[in-house]
C-alpha cells in the first residue's frame, strides 16, 4: 500500500466530483419525469434514462441509493427491480 500523493488524491476527489454532478444531472432528469431502466445486453448490463440518455454503473449506483428515487419493482424476481423513479420528499 502506497501513500497517496497530492496530485493522486486531487485526481481521485475530480473522479468523485464528476459523479456526484453526473448523478444530480440524472437526478434532475428524473424529477422532470424520465425514469432509469436497467437492461441486460449481450455485453452486460446498461442503465438507460427512458429519454434515451446512458448512464454509466457507477452513476446509477448513485442514483438509486438516493433517498428521493424508489425502485418500481417490476423485474422477473420481486428482489430485483429494473426500474426507478423519482418521487417528491
């Protein structure tokens, strides 16, 4: 285990940044009516705003663990939803 440089730990807190704005851009999608959908693809799966945006995994883990985003509960089992959506606090 290395100790982290200052430049490492401005790059990593950037990475960071950019996610959380990514996410609140997705949030913000959603309070407009979109809702994320998870899909499976031959390459993985994919999580897509129902106006056509892609949001990468990390972003969507964001997203759905936010208090103001409620899973639908429409998957094959009732353990795994495939879609969200967001409702007012």
């Amino acid at each position: 285990m290395s100790i982290p440089t200052v430049n490492s730990l401005r790059a990593n807190h950037r990475k960071l940044d950019r996610r959380r704005g990514d996410a609140a851009h997705v949030i913000s999608a959603m309070s407009r009516g979109a809702s994320l959908h998870l899909t499976f693809t031959r390459r993985g799966s994919d999580f897509m705003l129902s106006n056509g945006i892609r949001v990468t995994p990390e972003v969507a883990l964001l997203v759905v663990n936010d208090v103001r985003v409620v899973s639908v509960n429409d998957g094959l089992f009732p353990t795994t939803p495939q879609t969200w959506r967001y409702v007012e606090p």
